[in-house]
C-alpha cells in the first residue's frame, strides 16, 4: 500500500478498510496536505473490490483538533475564494458511495467535527469531546458545522452551540441523535466499531451502496421526492442478483452466498 505522512491505512478485517489520522503533534488538526492524503486513501478504498465499508478514526487522544488553525490564520478572502479553500473537503460526501464509519475518541473540533458528520455513522467514547468552537476564533463552520448538525440536533441546540463555541460530550452526542453509539471506553469503542464494520461488510456490496444512497437523499430532498427516489431505487434492485439470491436463501432456510452483483 502507498506510504502517507499523515495517515495510515490498514484493512483490520476482510471487507473493511480503515483510514487512522496520523498527525499526533498536532492533534490530528486538519491541513489540506492530510485531507489530500483522506481523500486519495478513501477513494482507493472507494475503488478496491476487496472493500465494503471504511472505517475513519484517529487517536484515543483526538479524532481532529479542528482544521489546521495555523494555515488559515494568514488566508486573505481572495485566496480562500479563488481557490475554494475546503471545497475539496466534502468528496468524502459525494465520490465515496461505500459507508464511512467515524470512530471518534477525545477532541472531534471545528472541521474535526465536521469531518466526523461527514462520515455516515458516528461511532464514540462518553468522553469524546465534539464541538464547534468557531465563533472563538472570530468565525463560523465553515465545513457544514451548522448545517449537519442543526439537522441532527435542531435549530435551538445547534445555535447555542454554535454561539457558545461550547463543546458537548460524547455522551450527550449519543443522546441527542449526532452519534449513533458511545461506549464507555476507547477499546470498547474500536471493538465494536470494527463488529458493526464487518456486519455491513457481511452484507450485499450492492445492497450495501444502495442503503447508503437511499438514506442519504432523506438529507437533500422533500420527503414526497424522498419517498420516489427510494422506491425508484428499491425497483432497481430487482434487477440485481444479490436480491434473487437473498430472497431465494430466505425462503429456503439457508445463508445468502452473494454475487455482489
Ligand atoms: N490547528 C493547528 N494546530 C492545532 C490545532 C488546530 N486546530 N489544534 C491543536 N493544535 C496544536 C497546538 O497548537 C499544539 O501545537 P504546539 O505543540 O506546536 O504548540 C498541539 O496541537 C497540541 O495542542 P495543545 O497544546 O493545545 O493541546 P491541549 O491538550 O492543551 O488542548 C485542545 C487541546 C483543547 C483541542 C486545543 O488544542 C484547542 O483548542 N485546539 C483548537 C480547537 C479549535 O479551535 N478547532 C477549530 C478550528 S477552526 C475550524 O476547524 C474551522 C473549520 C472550517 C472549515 C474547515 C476548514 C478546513
């Protein structure tokens, strides 16, 4: 596998690849050399037949100290403009079709929070620390802070937070719908992030990437056109062969050998 400086990649289980944020000095703060870097692995693993679904995590200590304060802080507007500075950050949201799993432990901040929105599950320790802490640095999220999670945790909790720049553990992540598990330790957390990991693995790649699809248009469209694309989607997939043969293994008692086709 390719050599990266501020990354690793490893595939800890057949069917799963892992990313791990590697920059440790720096609390894995987010620089556009290390999102290049995410973004070549996770289209690798995009492209890899031999991958179902990624897994995206950093440190016990921090998943993402927040994009890298220190490259921006001399930015002028024009650059950021003409060059569309973080644009490049959210292909993980629109090239990547296999599910991404964030397993978040200690400091998911700024962009390192909206990194962990990003992915399609979120994964974390009670302690994690999530937060939007923008507003201190004398501005705003600029990666979908405000937009994903005043859709996970609605208009008031969002906009406290967001004012505040105060952070929220990774229990209350839980609770409020932005994580959809905490755990009460970093191994439990890695464990069972890797257990759900090769569940999905288990599954249909087809099914697998149509799932993720389905359920991500609920975030874009109304709920009429959501409905039409979903069953739009379910019709096609008759024409699979992965839904003849789970269909077929159901009905005679015994365990899907899929096709992934
Ligand atoms: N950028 C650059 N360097 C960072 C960052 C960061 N976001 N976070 C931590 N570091 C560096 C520190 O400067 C320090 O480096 P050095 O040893 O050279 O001084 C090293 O990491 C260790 O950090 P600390 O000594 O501060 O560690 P502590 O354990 O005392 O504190 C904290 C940990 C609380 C996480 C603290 O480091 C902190 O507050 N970090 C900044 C958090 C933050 O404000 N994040 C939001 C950044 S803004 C943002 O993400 C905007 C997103 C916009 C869209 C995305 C654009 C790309």
């Amino acid at each position: 596998s390719k050599s990266f400086e501020y990354i690793k990649t490893s595939s800890p289980k057949p069917g799963v690849g892992q990313v791990t944020l590697n920059r440790p000095k720096a609390l894995n703060a987010l620089c556009t050399p290390l999102i290049d870097e995410l973004n070549d692995a996770l289209s690798d693993f995009n492209a890899s037949d031999e991958t179902s679904v990624i897994i995206l995590t950093g440190s016990e200590k921090a998943f993402a100290a927040g994009a890298d304060i220190k490259e921006m802080a001399p930015l002028t507007f024009s650059e950021a403009y003409t060059k569309s500075f973080i644009e490049s950050w959210s292909l993980l949201t629109t090239k990547i079709k296999k599910p991404i799993i964030a397993a978040v432990s200690g400091h998911a901040l700024g962009g390192g929070c909206e990194l962990a929105m990003m992915c399609d599950v979120i994964y974390c320790t009670d302690k994690a620390n999530f937060g939007q802490p923008e507003i201190k640095l004398g501005t705003v999220p600029g990666a979908g802070g405000s937009q994903r999670l005043t859709r996970a945790i609605g208009k008031s909790k969002a906009m406290e937070l967001v004012l505040t720049g105060k952070s929220f553990s990774g229990a209350e992540a839980e609770k409020w719908g932005v994580a959809a598990r905490a755990f009460p330790t970093y191994e439990a957390l890695m464990e069972e992030t890797l257990k759900t990991a090769e569940t999905i693995a288990g599954h249909s790649k087809v099914a697998v990437q149509a799932c993720k699809e389905v359920v991500n248009k609920s975030q874009d469209l109304g709920l009429r056109d959501g409905l039409e694309f979903e069953r739009r989607v379910f019709h096609s997939l008759f024409g699979s062969q992965d839904q003849k043969v789970g269909m077929k293994a159901f009905a005679e008692k015994t365990k899907a050998k899929w096709t992934h086709s």
